[in-house]
C-alpha cells in the first residue's frame, strides 16, 4: 500500500424517494450488476452532501431534496484490500427522469414491496428501512 491509498476512503449516497418508490440503481463497476443507491467517493473539498447531490445526478439524471442524513454504512473487504465509509442522506425527489447514466447500468423506482427479487450491495436494505423512518413513509 503506498501512502496515496489511505484507508477508509470516504463515499456519498442518496436513498430518494418518489410516489412510495425508492430510487435505485444497477452498479456498471465492481461489484457490477448488483443494485445499490447513486452514490460515490467524495472528492476533495467536497462536502458529503454535497457529493451524495452530486453523485444521484451523475448516476441517474435525478435531484432530490436530501434532508436527512440515514447514517454511516462500512465496507471493509481483505482482498482487494479495501475500506469504504459511505454517508448516505435521504430526501424526496424533486426533478428528472430516472436514467441509467455515468457508473450505473440501469436505474429504476422500486417499491419495498418488489426489493426482495433484487441482489444488493451491503447495507443497501437496512440504509432504505431507515430512510423510510426518517422520512415517515
């Protein structure tokens, strides 16, 4: 490990909802095809929020008003060797039509009802059960 790989790195992501629906998007890079929240890393000088806005418009084409923050969720794996501290924020969305763009495959609006016929990244259920207390859904 040289000195730039400095572990946690620190990511973003945003749990939106619309119409009882939550946004969700398919992973175009590893671990690819696995469904998990627009999110990504934080680039420097970027706040969190910031980054999680960022990152659900890259990803999706999507804007929501992010008012809550859901909590910290780790990624810790020996090999590859990584370390992931991801911010995920929740809100209601505002504008766009859900389209897969940047890193994502596909995004698509699920309702709770249909999550379990989907393969997710970790902590991508327990982010969305919070999210949907916060939010009072």
């Amino acid at each position: 490990m040289t000195a730039a790989q400095q572990f946690p790195r620190l990511g973003a992501s945003a749990c939106v909802w619309k119409d009882g629906k939550v946004l969700l998007i398919q992973r175009a890079k590893p671990p690819a095809g696995l469904w998990s929240l627009p999110g990504g890393h934080v680039e420097f000088g970027e706040t969190a929020l910031a980054a999680a806005r960022r990152e659900l418009l890259e990803e999706s084409g999507v804007t929501a008003d992010l008012t809550e923050f859901v909590g910290f969720y780790e990624i810790i794996r020996e090999n590859p060797v990584l370390h992931y501290a991801i911010a995920c924020y929740c809100g209601r969305w505002t504008s766009g039509e859900a389209s897969a763009a940047s890193d994502a495959l596909a995004a698509k609006w699920m309702s709770p009802t249909e999550l379990y016929r989907f393969e997710f990244t970790p902590n991508i259920l327990e982010a969305i059960g919070r999210a949907q207390v916060l939010l009072k859904l």
